[in-house]
C-alpha cells in the first residue's frame, strides 16, 4: 500500500511547489521588474497616497465632477470585491425603471440640458467597474460641470481631450475618458 501511496504524495508535493510557489514567485518577480505599475493595481496617486485605480471605476454624485458609468454593484456602487452586472435582460421591467430613475436624476442634475443622453451613463457595464465613460458621456456633463465650478466650457473640454484616450493599437475599442483621472486634473486645475 505504501508503494501505491508514496509516488501520490511526492506528485503532490511536487506539483504543489512548483505551481502553487514556484510558478507565482516567478511570474510576480518578472511582472515586478517588467510592468511595476501594473503589477501593484495601477493605482493613482496622490500627494503620496493612493485615490484610485486607474482600472476600477469609483461613483461620483457632486454636480462639480463627472459622473461615472453606473454600478450594478451594491450596496457599494464599483466595489471590486463584487464584481458583476445586474444580469437584467432588456425585457425586464427593473431594467427599464433603473433606466428611467438614472435618466431621471441626470435630469434633475442639469434640467437645462435637452441633449440627449447617451447610453453609457444610464447602463452598467457586464463588470460594474468600468472606469471609463465615452467622450459623448463627457460632453453631455461638460455644461454643468463648467457651470458649477464657474469654469470656460472651452477650458474644460480641452482638458476632457487631454484625458481621452484613442483606440488601443489605432484599431481595437472605442475612445474612452478615465473618470478618476479627468476629476483629480480638474482637481489640480483650479
């Protein structure tokens, strides 16, 4: 019986080291060394302190930011420890009301605007943690936001193109403004 149970146990033992230590040290070290920001959670800093990741969405509600794409997730709207959409298909009466109260409350945050709304800002993303929302998103908050903060809508929008990124490559994906990135600029702007 020993003969049987002995190779078992060294294979276990074996594999245990070499995929459960060896194989983890080894691809953190080269992570570390290769991509440092990346491997730590490409967080955003500061004055020295981390705010965010540039990775997971946070929800803004002040009128004098931008708002993030809605969260799926609760209690705790982009809560990485929760991932998930709504799993709401588009039939779904609660789809449609979860729909009409974002729509709503973009409304009451701006009534002067009669621009439509675009899609991103009243949908969760499959994750609900999309840190980005599209620079159609950010135009429709651009008036309230200069208004708000007594800004130039010029000034802002030229800092919502500095805080758009292109396609990946030129070719995969759409443009995309990090939410947390362009709040923290319009931070330090003023």
């Amino acid at each position: 019986m020993l003969k049987e149970i002995r190779p078992a146990v060294v294979s276990f033992l074996l594999l245990t080291l070499l995929t459960g230590i060896a194989y983890p040290l080894l691809v953190t070290g080269i992570s570390q060394v290769a991509m440092p920001a990346k491997a730590n959670g490409s967080m955003i800093m500061k004055d020295g302190k981390p705010v965010g990741s540039s990775l997971i969405g946070q929800s803004f509600s002040d009128p004098k930011y931008f708002w993030s794409r809605p969260s799926a997730i609760g209690p705790m709207p982009n809560n990485p420890t929760a991932s998930g959409g709504s799993n709401l298909g588009p039939t779904n009466p609660a789809l449609m009301d979860a729909i009409k109260g974002r729509v709503q409350a973009l409304r009451d945050a701006d009534p002067g605007n009669t621009q439509p709304i675009p899609v991103d800002l009243v949908t969760t993303s499959a994750s609900g943690l999309d840190p980005h929302i599209s620079p159609a998103a950010a135009e429709y908050q651009l008036a309230r936001v200069a208004r708000v903060r007594n800004l130039n809508p010029e000034t802002l929008r030229k800092l919502v193109a500095d805080h758009t990124e292109g396609r990946q490559f030129g070719i995969l994906g759409e443009p995309r403004v990090n939410v947390l990135e362009l709040n923290l600029a319009l931070d330090a702007a003023r």
